[in-house]
C-alpha cells in the first residue's frame, strides 16, 4: 500500500509482473499503460477505468414504474458513496410527464440520502471538482442534492435537455461518487443518437 504513484509505476516496470489490473481514473490507468508499452518487452494492461454506465429508461417502463426505479436507481447511485465501478453516472430517457414523476422521485431521495466518507481525501477533493464542474456546463441544472457534511461527500443529481448533452462532450465524462445527469431526450432517436456517441462501458442498463 502507499499514496505515491511511484509505487504503482514501480510495479509495472518491474520484469517479474507479466500483466497489470487496473480499476480506477483515466490518468492513473493511461499512465500505467504508457509504461507498459515502454518496457523492453511489453505486457498487457487490463483496465477499467472513467466508466459512466448508462442507465437507459425506456418510456414503457417508466410510465408503469417511476417511483420503484427512482427509488432503486437512487440506491444504486449512493451505494458506498458511488465509488462503486458499477455506478449509475448517466439516465437516458424520452422526456415529459413520466420521466418528471421519475424525476421528482429521484431528487427527493438524493436529498434524504446521508454524505459519506469516501476512501481519500483526494478523491473527494474530486468528486466536489466533478460535482461544480457540471454545475457549470450550460444548459445543465441541479435537480437534487443532499445536505453538505464536513469531510463528507454529498450526493447530487443533475438534468440536462440531449440537445445540450450533446452540445457538450464533456457531460460525458466520468464524476467519480455519488453523481450522476439526467438526459431529457426529446425523442427515441435522438436517444439513439446519444447512446451511438458513448465510448465503451463497464455496465448499460436498460
């Protein structure tokens, strides 16, 4: 264990590691395949790294189940402070009165559910960096959030219409922790659209 990133690039350029797992950041992950690549002899690089895992909210389903996938959705995104690799940073959904009970849903328990501590000090620096940053994207606005906490890291939950999601690739980018935006798309295909310019990602849910 250590904090030092040395540590880490001393484990991949040592020649008795014949592979290398990697869960975390998009630098720290590019910057190990980076010396990887450079040794006389090059190894893999398994790597999971900036994932946003989409969750896709098809217009029967939230019609018929709004509250019960807000609930379980928000419980997703909290769980151990988002910083789980499965976490849900992205909803796809056609816009209108369903996705606004979903929405209503949603904001109401990210506003009920409790800051917590995540694993460094760092991190949450960056998840609070993340957090401000989308807040400033235009056309992006905070539609729930849960009560500040000394040394602890509050969940928020941002809507954003697709025409500006798409208007600003980095609303794409991974918010590590308890973060995630809501498209309103207006349409399925412009949510097509969107999913068509996502990178590759860990887990989509639909």
């Amino acid at each position: 264990n250590g904090t030092d990133f040395a540590l880490g690039e001393a484990l991949v350029k040592d020649p008795r590691i014949a592979a290398v797992g990697f869960t975390g950041s998009r630098a720290g992950g590019l910057a190990l395949m980076n010396h990887a690549a450079a040794r006389p002899v090059p190894i893999p690089v398994y790597a999971e790294m900036s994932c946003i895992n989409p969750v896709i909210l098809l217009p029967a389903a939230v019609a018929a189940r709004a509250k019960p996938i807000a609930d379980a959705f928000v419980t997703a995104l909290t769980l151990g402070a988002g910083q789980f690799c499965t976490n849900p940073g992205l909803v796809l959904a056609v816009d209108g009165p369903d996705l606004d009970a979903f929405l209503e849903t949603a904001s109401a328990a990210v506003a009920a559910a409790p800051a917590q501590v995540m694993l460094t000090a760092g991190i949450r620096s960056a998840y609070e960096s993340g957090v401000s940053r989308l807040a400033e994207v235009s056309g992006v606005s905070l539609v729930g959030a849960g009560a500040p906490a000394a040394r602890a890291a509050s969940p928020a939950l941002f809507a954003v219409s697709g025409r500006d999601f798409l208007a600003h690739p980095e609303l794409a980018e991974e918010v590590f922790g308890a973060a995630s935006l809501v498209v309103r798309c207006q349409d399925m295909g412009e949510l097509r659209t969107i999913i068509e310019t996502l990178e590759g990602q860990l887990t989509v849910a639909v």
